[in-house]
C-alpha cells in the first residue's frame, strides 16, 4: 500500500514499570481530547479499584498489569478489538485520524501495549513505546517476533473519539427517526412531532398534532406517525400538507416501502395502503403485535400475537412462520437475509429469512428490537445501556456508558437514542464499522 | 586485552543501506531522525549509510532468566545487530534481525535512542576499566524486553572470566545503572519481577 500518514498522536512514559496499559490509554484520551484531565494513576485507580495509586504509585497493589481494552472503555475510546491486524487495518484506522493500539507479546511471557501513528509505502508503522519512544518499524518486525527482539503483535485496538452529546434542548418519549439528510424526527414528551438537526440545531414543532409513537420519514419528505386518535396521519417534514389518509385505526408505529404504508391495526391484522390512502387492504389472515418490517424484496416479518416469528408476501400470499422461536420485539431484517430479534428469554437472535441457521451470537440480554448496520448490531441491553457487537456476536462493547430507553436508531457512523433523562442524545464514532 | 566488538556483517549494513532510499522518500524518518533524513536524502547518501560503532543484539525472554542464574546467558537469541548512526550528533540506533541461521538479515526498526549515546559512553568507560584487563570480553547488548531492561553484556568466549552485565540508563528500580553485575546477581535482582509478570500472564494483558 501507498499511504503516508502521520498523526499527532504520542504515547507518554509509563509512569511505573508495569503501567503500559494506563500510559497508552491515557495518551489516547488526550489524543482526541487535549484538555482531558485523565492521568496515568487515575485510569489505574478506576481499573484496580482503588484510591492510592496516585500517592503510592509504586506500591505493589498499584503497580499492575492491566488490560488495554477495559482501560481504552474508562476513558471513552474503544472502537473494538481483534487479534493480528493487517497492515491495512492499521493504515485503514490511521486514515480515519483513530490511531490504533497493538498488544505486543514476548516470547518467553510478558506482554506491551504500543500506539500507532504513522505509516510509509514498504510497510512502514511508526510506532509510539511507553517504555522505547518512538521507532519506525516494519509490518513484518511486529508479526515475526522481531520488535525490540522478541515481540509479535498478539491483539489490535481500535480506537474512536465517541463523541457523546445532547441534541437540541427537548424532552421526548419514543426511539427517534434519523433521515440521511441529518434530521432527527422524534415524539415529544408533549406528544406532539418534533424535529432537529444532529448537531442540535433547527429544533421545531411539525405543524400542530399530537402523536403516541416513533415517526416515519420518507426519503421524499413525508412524516407519517400514529396520532393519539390511533389514525394514521402524514405531514411534509416542513409541516406542510398534513392529512388524515384513508379510514383506518392503528397501534403502531408505520412502514413505508415505495407508495404503500404497512401497519398493525387495532384489530391486530396486518394493513398496508397506498401513501394516498387508496387500496387499503388486509395482508392475508393473521394477528400481529409489532411494527411491520417490510424489505425491498417484498417481504413482510412481524411478531404474531403467538410470539412468534412470522413472514408474507406483501401481496398476502406465501405466509409461513420462521423456524421455531418466541419473540418480544419487532424484527429487524438485514439486505443479505438475516432476521434478528429480541429472544422472549431477552437475548438477541438471528434466523435467515428461510427459517435456517438460527443461533443466539454473542452472550448479551437485551430489551429492545435491535438495529443492524453493517457488520454491526446494536441494541439497548436489560441494564438500559447502548450495545453493540459484530454480527458474528464478536466484538461486544458498552457504548460510550450511556443510558437509554429505546432501541437505538443507528447509522454508519453514530447512533441516536432516548436516554433515560428523557432527552435526545447522539454518539458518534469515529470508526468506519 | 581490549574488549572486543565483532565488525557487523556485511550483509547486516547492507540490509540498512537498503532500506533507506524508501525510508527518506516519506515523512516517518524526518520526524524521528531528522538530520539523518537530511543527511540521508543528499543524493546517494542512503546507499552509503555507515554506522559509527555496531553491536550484536541479544534478547532474554523471562522464562530463560532464572535459569541464566547459574548458567549464564545461554538461552539469550541473538536477534540481529544494532547500528548506531550518527549525523550532526543526533545518534539513532537502527536494529538489522537476522534468523536462526544466521544468513538472513533485514531491516527491523530505527528510533533516535537517547540510550545509544548512553551505550557508548558505559562502553568507552569499560575499555578503560582496569579491572576488567586481563580478560577479552566480547561486547554485545542484552535485552529483556518484557521488564525493560537494557544492558552491556561482557562474555569471554575462552571461560577463563566470569560474564559482567552492566544496565544502561533509563533502568528498573531494581536494578543500578553502571553496575557491574554478575549474572547471578543480575538475574536475582529481577526474579521478583519476573515472578510477578508470569504469575499473572494473560494473553490480553500488558506490563512493560
């Protein structure tokens, strides 16, 4: 690969002969928030669970070995882990301004955390040693057991800003809708719609209505939500034009694919109908007791009023359960045709759309729908915190140590969610995941 | 008898010189070393490279210290040749590895090392230290990675003298930079912390 690269990012000395770990952690916290208060002692504090180490550092109790990815979590910057990386993996990260750490192990036992900050064609890393400073080295030095004589690269952290922030200044009561024009659309705690930019501007009221769920935007420009009167309604997202399309009662949240608009009824039916309210029409014969998630190819999944998995044709014909399971949550359904959901027993589970290879990944409890983007899940946990874990149930990370009350609505490069404050809060990563 | 300081092998110089064209084509080496980058980028000067003092490089893991206690540093690998540069008095160690076989050499690593300068100079004190006279110690860096540490390993090739490590600055609290250890005492001064580290080794942990 061709590309040079060099970040302003410098590992300090290790204050104590085994706090490589508090060093490398701390310098990054630094990296990406200069006036950061965080220090050595104090990531060892927090990590050892304990109250003298920035009196005593030297002491036995606190001069330990540590884990690089707990202490990266304590000050905010893990991305996610994984063992070897590629010399790409580490040009990829440092393109993104996210210098990624190694574990360096050495033969014989004992092992080193390092930073990368740099990189040169031939495979050139400049690396950044608490103990050794700075020093280029090859790709192949750090994956031979050559680097300062006898060390391999074991593990690759993955750093990130996580950047954890209010939007606007609100209060609100359902997961939000997030269009890809960078507008938040959201129930208020007044029970009216609202909408503000992510960066917290442009906060305003949609026009004059009351509403009881999350809102769905169309990519052109409709807001369509459950009023309080259990209708449908629409309304431009600049509040223009709201209406009361066909004659129908509702329980949930709806779903727009193209012209037609899928719901729950009151009657616990499946429903869609034209977004001009035309052709309204039953989707075969059964009961449902979630939020319809329609997919590109035609396919309706929902929760039946059995709690289980459940998928038809939009048309109304090949209706059939998935495989054999109960379910809390509505589901979610990936482009390559996974469905996940929330396991009645509040774990997360995934099932191809057939009704093979269903599997529970990872070890996670759960108690929300998930939402899938990428090779990532993410998911409120039963402790109210924001998750997310690779779809092969690898990578499991505590986001940013928040607390919400709604599935997350995820895009490739932050989330959005209902916070336990009942206000709207965002979390960017850095990382391209 | 002075101490002795193989010559590196050619190869070993070599494999320095060749890397160094790419090196000075990106930023990397003017930010470590930048009079070297500038010496180094005059035309034909990469090809040229030549160190001013090399030493072998030997490296310890910390299951081989204590066993070093009463046989000596047997078990250290030779891991390759370090090279010291200089250029308008910023020293910079450039490390060549070199297999098990001893034939093949490649570029490693190059840092502006603060301790090469420190190297020198125990070095240039040794060869003066009368004490040390009548024997012929061969002169080579050993390294413990895992603890840190760094120092000027004496070994006389013929047995007849006992080998001498001499730490090299920055060092553990364990141990006294500029002493003369023997290599039981050496390795006992570090038993505790070897101890510690592999009592709690973890393939996700770190120390030093």
């Amino acid at each position: 690969m061709g590309t040079t690269i060099q970040l302003s990012f410098q590992v300090q000395q290790q204050l104590e002969s085994e706090w490589c770990w508090a060093a490398v952690s701390t310098s990054v916290a630094h990296y990406y928030a200069p006036s950061s208060s965080v220090t050595q002692c104090l990531v060892v504090n927090q990590q050892l669970k304990r109250t003298d180490c920035c009196s005593n550092p030297s002491s036995n109790p606190c001069n330990q070995p540590g884990y690089l990815d707990q202490a990266l979590q304590y000050v905010g910057h893990f991305c996610w882990e994984k063992g070897t990386g590629s010399y790409g993996d580490a040009v990829g990260a440092l393109e993104w301004g996210t210098p990624p750490c190694i574990r360096i192990g050495w033969s014989g036992g004992g092992g080193h955390f390092i930073g990368v900050y740099g990189c040169q064609p031939n495979e050139l890393l400049l690396v950044t040693d608490p103990i050794y400073g700075d020093s280029i080295v090859t790709y192949q030095t750090l994956t031979t057991g050559k680097y300062e004589g006898s060390g391999t690269w074991t593990n690759t952290y993955f750093t990130e800003a996580s950047a954890q922030y209010h939007i606007g200044n609100n209060t609100t009561s359902a997961m939000p809708f997030v269009t890809a024009n960078g507008w938040v659309y959201f129930q208020g705690t007044d029970n009216t719609l609202w909408k503000v930019k992510t960066d917290g501007t442009g906060q305003a009221k949609i026009n004059n209505n009351t509403t009881k769920s999350t809102p769905f935007v169309t990519s052109d420009g409709w807001v369509w939500f459950q009023g309080t009167d259990d209708k449908l309604w629409k309304v431009k997202t600049d509040g223009t034009q709201q209406s009361q399309p066909g004659n129908n009662t509702t329980k949930s949240s709806p779903t727009v694919v193209g012209d037609w608009v899928y719901f729950q009824g009151t009657d616990n039916a499946l429903w869609r109908m034209k977004t001009d309210g035309s052709n309204q029409t039953k989707i075969n014969n059964n009961t449902t007791s979630s939020t319809p998630f329609v997919t590109a190819d035609g396919w309706v999944y929902f929760r039946g009023t059995d709690n289980t998995l459940w998928k038809v044709k939009t048309d109304g014909t090949g209706q059939a359960k998935i495989n054999n399971n109960t379910t809390r949550s509505s589901p979610f359904v990936t482009a390559d045709g996974w469905v996940w959901f929330q396991g009645t027993d509040n774990t997360l589970w995934k099932v191809k759309t057939d009704g093979t290879q269903q599997s529970q990944p990872g070890n996670n409890t759960t108690s929300s729908s998930p939402m899938v983007v990428g090779n990532w899940v993410y998911f409120r946990g039963t402790d109210n915190t924001l998750w997310r874990m690779a779809t092969d149930g690898t990578g499991q990370v505590d986001l940013g140590g928040n607390t919400t009350l709604s599935t997350p609505f995820a895009t490739g490069k932050a989330i959005y969610f209902e916070g336990t404050d009942h206000t709207l809060w965002g979390y960017v990563m850095s990382f391209p995941v | 008898m002075p101490l002795v300081i193989p010559p590196a092998p050619a190869q070993s110089i070599d494999a320095l010189r060749a890397v160094m064209p790419s090196m000075v084509r990106g930023p990397l080496l003017a930010h470590v070393a930048p009079r070297l980058s500038a010496a180094a980028s005059q035309p034909d000067a990469a090809a040229s490279v030549s160190p001013a003092q090399s030493y072998k490089l030997y490296t310890l893991g910390l299951s081989d210290l204590a066993a070093a206690a009463t046989n000596g540093f047997r078990a250290a690998t030779l891991s390759g040749w370090r090279h010291i540069l200089v250029s308008n008095q910023e020293v910079v160690s450039a490390d060549v590895s070199v297999d098990a076989t001893g034939a093949n050499h490649q570029f490693a690593a190059l840092r502006a090392d603060p301790s090469a300068a420190a190297v020198q100079a125990e070095i240039a004190a040794l060869a003066q230290d009368p004490a040390l006279a009548n024997a012929s110690y061969e002169v080579s860096l050993l390294q413990i990675p895992a603890l840190g540490v760094r120092a000027i390993w004496l070994h006389d090739a013929s047995g007849h003298a006992a080998d001498i490590v001499v730490p090299v600055a920055p060092v553990r609290s364990e141990l006294v930079a500029g002493r003369h250890y023997s290599a039981a005492a050496f390795t006992a001064a570090l038993a505790d912390a070897a101890a510690k580290i592999l009592a709690d080794d973890h393939p996700q942990k770190g120390s030093g």
